[in-house]
C-alpha cells in the first residue's frame, strides 16, 4: 500500500466528514443517503486503521484487500457493490478537490451482480389493500385510504409521501408536484380515485392547520415512514396479505409495474418515478414479457393457429 500522510492521521476522519458535507449540500443528498455513505465509510476506514493508514490513504491493492474482506465476511453481493459505489464517489470527490493526486478506484472491479425483479403486488391485492382500510375506524380510515390510494396513484416513495405540504394537494388539482430526491421537483398526474380520498381525508384532517397533508405527533410534525408502515402491516392483515410481502417500496413498484403492463411507455414512468437514469426503470421491464407475448400472437401473421399458409393464399389470388 501507498499512503498519502503518516499512518493514523485524522485527515482520512476530516475529508470523509468533507465529502458527507458536499454531497449534502452541493448534491442535495437525502439525510438518509448521507448516514448510509457514513457507514460504508466508517467500515472502510476501520479496516484501513488495521493496515496502519487512513481512510484516504488506500491504494489500488489495499482496496482491492478490503473487497476480499466484504467476501469473507459474508456480505451480500449488492451490500458489497453499493460500498464499493460510495468509496468511487469518495475518492472522486478527493481527486477533484486535490486532496490526493490519483483516483485508485478507476480500474478497480466491481462484483458481478444478479439484478432482482422489483417485488410487486397483483392489481387484485392492491384492490384489497384498500378496500381494507374500511376496516378502520373514522378518522383512522380516511387516513389510511388516501395515504395508501395516494402512493399507488403516484407512484412516491414514503419519505415523499408522508412529507407531502398540504399546499399540494389543496385545490384539488389533477397533478400532483412532489419533491424528490436532490429537492428535485416532478409533476404526476393524480387519479379520480386517490382525489377523492384525499377529499375525504381533508374533510377530517387534523390539526386543520397544520403545512402538511399528514400531520403527526412527533418531532418532524409530519406521519413518519415507521408509523406508515405499521400502518400497512395491519391492512395487509386484514386483506389476507403476507405482511412481508408489503411495503411502501412494493406500492411505488406495484405502480411502475402495473402502467406498463397496461401499455404505458418507459421513459414517462421514468419521469413519473424520479428516476434520473432510465436504466434503474428498466428493471421494470420483466412485467413486458406477457404483454409482448400477447401482441405477438394476436398481431403477428405467422403466429395465428387458424391464419392460411403464405402459399396457399397465393394459390388462391392466382386462381
């Protein structure tokens, strides 16, 4: 390994706590976001302290060290590659505010990774997911239903969800504008169905006079993810879901899912998700596969059981 600075100096602590910093400020990086880069940093800085060097202080081999280390503790291929996208975003921000003169992470290989298919809910689930907000009480209830109506409609994520202002959604409109991640902003059109929830809700929300649509009782004044997704664990019950096959996160992929198995093109889900790369909507794709399948065999001349052969229509049109 070639170090930078003397072994167990505080600037590997200093320049991570820059980088946290710049991708909060300058990038607009979700708090979230910014605890997970700390802990992918502090585990990368903790191994660096047993090689004697700091966190900025890794060369090629000692990177590549630290991924044989991820392998043998058992860490999951995509934990492994989500640390490895951090510690690129780390030693690019270094390179480029000259803190080191070189970017070892270039030519270092990432783990091969089987992509997943987004887990999602049949449209006959998601039906009975809100039909089971009936079972609630009151107040309870209306909540319950336009909270739920309003993420399938839209497609958000739960910290856009329970965070949305009250303003958004005051008059009624037929789009919504939610602010996503990096404070960037995007219009989604908002069904009959989830409007009229959110009517209902209104009509009851309390405290009236609260800036957000779903108030809560704790510190951020808003319903947090947590108490959402308790929420949802009981509806799953009570509409005879698998509580862990539910979650704000299979909604917004149920939504994605369910436009473009009904003929909707990638690049609007793209825009309607707050994707900023296409390629992350295209996962999506697998719900295509029947869908294709079927136009195939309803559109395609060949693929039609009762269609004549080529030739025998030719020897008709002669005859």
């Amino acid at each position: 390994m070639t170090g930078n600075g003397a072994p167990g100096n505080t600037g590997g602590r200093h320049r991570i706590e820059a980088f946290i910093e710049m991708m909060t400020v300058e990038r607009g990086a979700a708090a979230n976001t910014c605890e997970a880069y700390g802990r992918d940093l502090d585990d990368f800085a903790e191994f660096m302290a047993g090689c004697g060097l700091a966190a900025d202080q890794a060369d090629l081999a000692a990177l590549r060290d630290y991924v044989g280390d991820m392998a043998r503790r058992g860490l999951a291929s995509r934990t492994a590659a989500r640390r490895l996208s951090t510690l690129r975003q780390f030693h690019q921000f270094l390179f480029a505010e000259g803190m080191r003169s070189d970017d070892p992470t270039v030519t270092l290989d990432s783990p091969r990774l089987g992509r997943p298919l987004p887990k999602y809910l049949s449209e006959d689930e998601v039906a009975r997911l809100i039909a089971a907000t009936e079972t609630m009480d009151g107040v309870a209830a209306r909540r319950a239903c336009a909270l739920v109506e309003t993420l399938y409609a839209a497609g958000l994520r739960v910290s856009e969800l329970v965070a949305l202002p009250f303003a958004a959604v005051a008059r009624d409109q037929p789009v919504l504008i939610v602010r996503g991640k990096g404070a960037k902003e995007r219009m989604v059109p908002l069904g009959e169905p989830a409007r009229r929830a959110l009517a209902g809700w209104i009509q009851v929300r309390q405290p009236s006079g609260s800036k957000w649509l779903f108030p809560g009782e704790g510190g951020l004044g808003h319903l947090s993810r947590s108490g959402f997704a308790k929420m949802l664990d009981g509806l799953a019950v009570a509409a005879g879901i698998p509580p862990s096959r539910v979650s704000p996160h299979v909604l917004r992929h149920s939504f994605a899912s369910h436009l473009l198995a009904h003929g909707a093109d990638l690049r609007s889900v793209q825009q309607m998700l707050g994707h900023a790369d296409i390629a992350t909507t295209q996962t999506y794709t697998h719900v295509l596969d029947d869908r294709l399948k079927n136009l195939v065999n309803q559109h395609h001349p060949l693929a039609r059981q009762n269609a004549p052969h080529h030739r025998d229509t030719e020897d008709t049109e002669k005859k």
